[in-house]
C-alpha cells in the first residue's frame, strides 16, 4: 500500500506513507511505488512539498525515503496515531521542482 494524505500528528501536512508484507520486503516495490506516487502527487496536485516520517531505527523506511529524493529535516518527537507514547521519528520533506 502506498498512499497519501494529511498526516494531523504533524500540523496536517501532506505525508506519504507505505506498508508491505514482509513476504515482498526488500524487492524494491515500494521504493519504486512511493517514488511514483510521490511524483504524482506534487506534479498533479500542484503541491509545494511532501513529507515522509520514519522511526529513528526503521533504517528499511529511511532508505525508501532517501531513494525517492526526500531530505531528512529534522527529528521531531510525534505521538502517532495508534499509540500511547511520543517516539522520535525523521521528518522529511520532497519539495517541488
């Protein structure tokens, strides 16, 4: 799954996010699916710019980011959705050019 959509934990700015099942993990799927509906997204929706967020240890995610032409911000400590406890998580962003 690839998608996006405003991301509240974060200002509701327009994020990318993705899953896959471990089965496919590591194929370069998502990598090429993000870097396509990142694209998409910032062409067809005239938008300035995308964000992404991955865990500080999700070095799987960050990889996915870095490959699709994000550049990390900063580090932010968000409170996800889902969960009990702020984490800090890589905030970055893919501007519009």
């Amino acid at each position: 799954m690839v998608g996006i959509g405003n991301k509240e934990e974060v200002g509701n700015e327009i994020e990318i996010a993705y899953f896959i099942s471990e089965e496919y993990a590591g194929n370069g799927y998502i990598s090429e699916a993000a870097h396509a509906v990142s694209r998409w997204a910032l062409q067809n929706l005239k938008m300035d710019y995308l964000i992404a967020i991955a865990e500080t240890g999700n070095y799987p995610s960050q990889r996915v980011v870095e490959k699709c032409g994000f550049h990390k911000v900063d580090t932010r400590m968000i409170l996800n959705s889902g969960e009990s406890e702020e984490k800090p998580f890589f905030y970055y962003r893919l501007y519009n050019t």
